[in-house]
C-alpha cells in the first residue's frame, strides 16, 4: 500500500472520474474524504469505501464557495487530523452542453469559470495551512485533453482547463519551498458514467479510438494509476508539470 495512513480529498468524488479516484486512494490505504456538492452519491462512495475495510467521510462542498471549501479542509483535519492530499477533480464537464462561442452567454462563461477555475484555488486556499504545518503535500489538478487540442465548440470549459495548467505551474513555484507539488493531469476522452457514454455517438468514439496510439476507450480506471502516483513519496521530486494520459492522442 504506497499511500498508508495518508490523508485525501477528493472534490467531485461522488461520481465518474472522481469516483474512481476516491476508491483508488483507499485501495492504497488513503482515508478519503469525499466532497462533493452531490450528497448522497458522496455519502455513498464513503459507504463502498468503509465497506471494502478502508476508512472514508463524505463532506458536503460546493468549491465555488470559499466558506465551503475551508469547511471542508476543517472537516478533513477534525476527522483524521491532516491532510496530505487534495486531487482537485470537481468541473462542470458532464453538466454544460457544447455550442458555437458566440452562443454562449456571460453567465455560462461565469460559472463554468467559477466551478473549473477559481473552484480549484479555493480548495487549494482551503488546504495550504494544513499542509505548509506538515512541511509536505500533494495537489492534484485536473486539467483537460481539450486545452491541448483546442476542442472547438466548448470554448468556456477549454479555457477553463488550459487555466488550470497555469495555475498548477505558478502554484509549484510558489509552494515548492513548502515542500508542496503541484502538478496536474490530461485526460482524454473517458467514459466516466452511462450517462455521459450516451451523449457520445459511435462515431465520436470510434473517432477518438483512431486518434490514439492505444486504439481502444478510456475508462476512469486509466487515470487512476497516474493519480496515485502523483500522490504518492515516489513523484517527490515532480512539481509544476502536466501528464497527458489519453492512450496516446497527443504527444508532446
Ligand atoms: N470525462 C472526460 O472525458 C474528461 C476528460 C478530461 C477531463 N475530465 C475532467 O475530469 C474530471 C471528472 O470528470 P467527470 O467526467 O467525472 O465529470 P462529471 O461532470 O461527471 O463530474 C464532475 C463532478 O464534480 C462535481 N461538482 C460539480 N460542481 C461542483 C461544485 N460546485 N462543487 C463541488 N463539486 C462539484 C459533480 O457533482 C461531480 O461529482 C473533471 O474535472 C473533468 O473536467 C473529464
């Protein structure tokens, strides 16, 4: 187990990619917190968690809310007394619908900022006393495959993510003297719930199987290796970068 006793947040963890996230850290014997703006589906990855003998507690938080967010990590601390980690994974993704830019409207544009962008720095924000205390810490960002290849007709959530490589970068240089990574994540298109799997047309997929090296779909599962990894002592010395995984589709 590389993350023992290791203490993590997972925002957005009550369904999809977040899901999967929160289920892995445990596996590596994390306690997870998951938070989520989605009660009862965070109540119930805690349950599946505490079931499978690992230890987790759901949390309420909308990370729009900088009083939420420091809740949480209140939350987090009064729980397990630390926390070690926080994989910054709540987006408005499966929730905004694509169309033409001129489309979309100033309060789209807004929220989708709010959520994706400065709902990450509050959770950061929310974290950082606990973790410069300890002398260590992990933050996990999750950006997007889109902000590398520039995903036409989703103009508000492709910003959004190529903000979160930004701010993963000068997030690194100003907390490396706290021993703090920052570094962030690419995925590709994954099929994170049925739902969202039946936005996609056969096309699409079959599309975007052809543009990867390794022709096959992405599943949560892909991602959660990456995850763990960044979380764990072994990416000690990584800080500030953007890992791609998508089977392949951009390399850089
Ligand atoms: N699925 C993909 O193809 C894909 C590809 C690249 C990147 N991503 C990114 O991976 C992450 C997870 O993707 P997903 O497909 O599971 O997304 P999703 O839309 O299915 O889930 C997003 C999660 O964020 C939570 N959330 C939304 N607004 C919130 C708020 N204000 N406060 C707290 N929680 C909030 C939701 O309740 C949900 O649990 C997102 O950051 C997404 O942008 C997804």
């Amino acid at each position: 187990m590389r993350l023992k006793d290791k203490v993590a947040i997972v925002t957005g963890g009550g369904i999809g990619i977040g899901r999967a996230y929160a289920m892995g850290l445990a596996k590596e014997g994390a306690r997870v917190v998951v938070a989520d703006i989605q009660d009862q589906e965070a109540e119930e990855v805690a349950a599946e968690i505490r079931r499978l003998d690992g230890d987790a507690l759901a949390v309420h938080v909308d990370v729009t809310s900088p009083g939420k967010t420091r809740a949480m990590a209140e939350a987090a601390v009064k729980r397990y007394g630390r926390i070690d980690i926080l994989v910054n994974n709540a987006a408005l993704y499966s929730a905004i619908k694509k169309k033409p830019f001129a489309e979309i409207t100033g309060e789209e544009w807004d929220n989708v900022m709010a959520v994706n962008l400065k709902g990450l720095f509050f959770c950061v924000q929310a974290v950082y006393p606990a973790m410069k205390n300890q002398g260590k810490g992990k933050i996990i960002n999750i950006s997007s495959g889109t902000a590398l290849g520039g995903t036409p007709f989703f103009l508000h959530y492709v910003t959004s993510k190529a903000g979160v490589i930004g701010l993963t970068r000068a997030l690194a240089r100003e907390l490396g003297p706290d021993r703090i990574c920052v570094n962030a994540i690419t995925p590709g298109l994954t099929i994170s719930s049925p739902e969202q799997e039946a936005t996609l047309t056969r096309e699409q997929l079959s599309d975007r199987r052809g543009r990867r090296a390794l022709q096959r779909d992405q599943y949560p599962q892909d991602l959660v290796g990456t995850v763990i990894f960044l979380s764990s002592d072994d990416s000690d010395f990584m800080t500030g970068q953007t890992i791609n995984v998508d089977g392949g589709t951009h390399m850089y």
